[in-house]
C-alpha cells in the first residue's frame, strides 16, 4: 500500500519549527495493524485519528 503523508508545521510561520504532524488522508480506514506500524517506525509520535465520512 502506498500512502501520501503531508507534513505540517504547527504554531509557526517558520518551516520546520513548531509542532510537525504527519497528515495522512484516506478514503478508507487504515488497518490497526498498518496504523501502529507506522507509529513503531518512528522515534516520539502522538496520533490522533478522526472519521470525517
């Protein structure tokens, strides 16, 4: 599966300042399994999920 991630910087007007987030947008829901993949591959994560369908 290939995903498009998005990074934004959060609290500033400065790139690569502030709080970065990784924005991935679906049509469909991640599989748990692919979702704590993503979040073991990384060093210090906090995700927040939402369903806007």
């Amino acid at each position: 599966m290939e995903l498009e991630i998005n990074i934004i910087d959060a609290f500033t007007e400065v790139a690569f300042k502030g709080n970065s987030a990784a924005v991935i947008i679906t049509n469909d829901w991640l599989a748990d399994e692919l979702i704590f993949g993503i979040l073991n591959a990384t060093e210090k994560w906090t995700m927040s999920i939402h369903n806007w369908s």
